[in-house]
C-alpha cells in the first residue's frame, strides 16, 4: 500500500478523526486510534513508505535517533532529515487510517460498522 504524498494533506488523521466524531470523546483523537495498532501494523505502515522516506521514519520513530544522528547515517542535512520526516509523518497518517480502518480499528472506536466507517 504505497500513498502518495500529494493525497496526505496536513493534519491527515485530525480531520479523519473528527468526521468520525471522535473529537468529543477525547482530546488527542489521532493516538486513540494508533494506540490501537500494533507494533507491526505500524512497521508494516513504515515499510511501505519509499526508501528516502523509510529510513528517516525508521530510525526517528522505531530506533529514537536524533535528527543529528539520523543526518549522519543518510549524509545529508539537518534540514533535508526534517523535511524527509514531515513528509513521512504525512504519509504516515494516511497508512495508518488506511490499515485502522482495514483491520475495523475505525469502526469500532467509532461505534460503526466497517461498510459505515
């Protein structure tokens, strides 16, 4: 399941989240939902994202590397590993709606059936 940046607007699971009705039900929405997802179903999201964007999500979001240390490793700026991690946090979003909503995730928080969510 490869998204395309260009179909990942900003605030991707913000507004997924709210036409669900989830906002009135907590502050943070958006970690309801991914705190529902497993380790792997995250991995598997990660894994589907191409490789520039791949290794900055790995190494930030499952090994905890530094922006710094992450510049290091791909050679490449402060400022590019930024960009690269923005970019797969937007992409990132639109996956892991994508497989919430696969799995019955969505649905079920939502108080729906999967064909409603």
């Amino acid at each position: 399941m490869e998204v395309e940046l260009e179909d990942a607007p900003e605030l991707y699971l913000y507004g997924e989240t709210a036409e669900l009705g989830l906002h009135n039900r907590t502050d943070d929405p958006a970690s309801l939902v991914i705190g529902k997802l497993t380790v792997e179903q995250v991995e598997e999201a990660i894994g589907a994202l191409s490789d520039e964007y791949r290794v900055v999500a790995t190494l930030y979001f499952l090994e905890y590397f530094s922006y710094q240390e992450i510049a290091d490793v791909v050679g490449a700026p402060v400022g590019t590993v930024r960009s690269r991690l923005h970019r797969s946090r937007r992409l990132l979003q639109k996956a892991l709606w994508a497989i919430a909503k696969e799995r019955g995730i969505v649905g079920a928080l939502a108080g729906t059936t999967d064909e409603e969510a």
